[in-house]
C-alpha cells in the first residue's frame, strides 16, 4: 500500500515546477483538477499527521490526552 515512488514522482513534479507550468497553460477544466488534487492531498496529509502523532504517542501519556481529546 505505501508507494514511495508515486510520492517522489508527485514531489519532483511539484519541486520541478511541472506543476505551475501546467496549471499555467491548462484549460480551465484541468486547472480545476489540479486544485482539486491539491485540495485532497492536503486532507489525506492531515490524515498522515494525526496518524503519525497516534503510532508515535501509542501508549503514552501524550497519546491518552489527544484519545481523550479526540472522543470530546
């Protein structure tokens, strides 16, 4: 399930400015899509981040609090 190497294509596409020069020169309809993508990305990094704070802080002090928190 986990693709490092989708994620060092998406990061040299973005770094390289691929990206800006596609949404630069695009239609509007895929300009909409590349702002959609980011959108999404976006949404499943705060995934990642929630996610990676849980399995670091599994069984910790720290990691009960945000439980608490996250059940309030």
């Amino acid at each position: 399930m986990l693709d490092f190497s989708y994620l060092d294509k998406l990061e040299e596409y973005m770094t390289s400015g691929r990206m800006a020069e596609d949404f630069e020169y695009s239609p509007e309809e895929r300009r909409h899509e590349i702002l959609e993508f980011l959108e999404r990305f976006m949404d499943v990094a705060e995934l990642a981040d929630e996610n990676a704070t849980k399995l670091i802080f599994k069984n910790s002090q720290l990691g009960a609090f945000f439980e608490e928190s996250a059940q309030k």
